[in-house]
C-alpha cells in the first residue's frame, strides 16, 4: 500500500468515526502537536508520512481497520 491510499483509508475511517472518538486524547497518547488530527480531518493540514503510518497502524490495532 502507497501513502496516498493510506492516507485516504485514515482520512475516511477518521470522518467516519470522529463523534465516537476524542481526537484530543488520540492526538496525546501518540504524541502528535495539538489539533494536527483534527486539522488532518478538516482538510487544513495534512500529515507527515511517518505519523500517517504510525497513525494508521494504531488504528489498525485497536479497530476492523
């Protein structure tokens, strides 16, 4: 998988499921600058590639990613 289809999957499952989610405290415990994740989500700011993978791996883990 390329970063770009990554970073549509995270994009997507993100939207999808960010009222059931606190994108603050998901933004901590990876230790990611604040608001990062909810201005990736917006569309003002986009993700590097290495918190992208480390992001999607996450949710991976915790989810039917």
């Amino acid at each position: 998988m390329d970063n770009d289809h990554i970073r549509v999957r995270v994009k997507n499952w993100l939207t999808k499921y960010k009222k059931f989610i606190r994108l603050r405290a998901l933004e901590r415990h990876l230790g990611f600058p604040s608001s990062s994740i909810q201005k990736f989500v917006k569309g003002g700011r986009t993700l590097n590639d290495e918190r992208l993978l480390l992001l999607f791996k996450y949710l991976k883990k915790m989810s039917n990613f």
